[in-house]
C-alpha cells in the first residue's frame, strides 16, 4: 500500500513516473517551498515566478499567501504548451 499523507510531501520529494496516475499529469506544485520568489513544478520543470505575493507562516509551515487582493499577485508559470492547453 502507498503512503498516506497527512501533510504536504517534504521539499525535494520526487514524482514517481510510472505510475499510472501520473501519466497525464501536466504540473505538480506542492507550494513546500517555504520562502523565495520561484515555486518548483514537481512534474515537467515548468517552474513558476511569485510575484507580489508573500511567505507567511500559518500553524504548521510557511504558506504562500495572495493578501492584497492585487490582480498582479501571482505565480506565472511561463507559456508552455502543456499547461497552456
């Protein structure tokens, strides 16, 4: 039997390709970051750019949080096709 999470999987934690729900996956973000303006695309490297948003912390870890209600408060994953589809 897999593992069951109870939290977010740790920062580094890699996808496991042959399995069969990962297939079709196009981007895996897990936001485990913790601080930094990039949030790392577990799936196809289509890394994202923070922009305007900030690292907060919450009860159990760092959170990305969108507060100001801005619409440049973002995370822009660039223009690949995969995700653009």
């Amino acid at each position: 039997m897999g593992k069951i999470w109870v939290q977010k999987p740790p920062f580094g934690s890699q996808i496991n390709f042959g399995h069969p729900l990962s297939r079709s996956l196009v981007a895996c973000f897990l936001f485990n970051e913790g601080g930094g303006l990039k949030i790392r695309d577990l799936a196809r490297n289509n890394n994202g750019a923070i922009s305007g948003a900030l690292w907060k912390p919450s009860i159990k870890e760092q959170i990305l949080s969108f507060v100001g209600g801005s619409s440049t408060d973002n995370v822009n994953c660039g223009k690949s096709s995969a995700i653009n589809n």
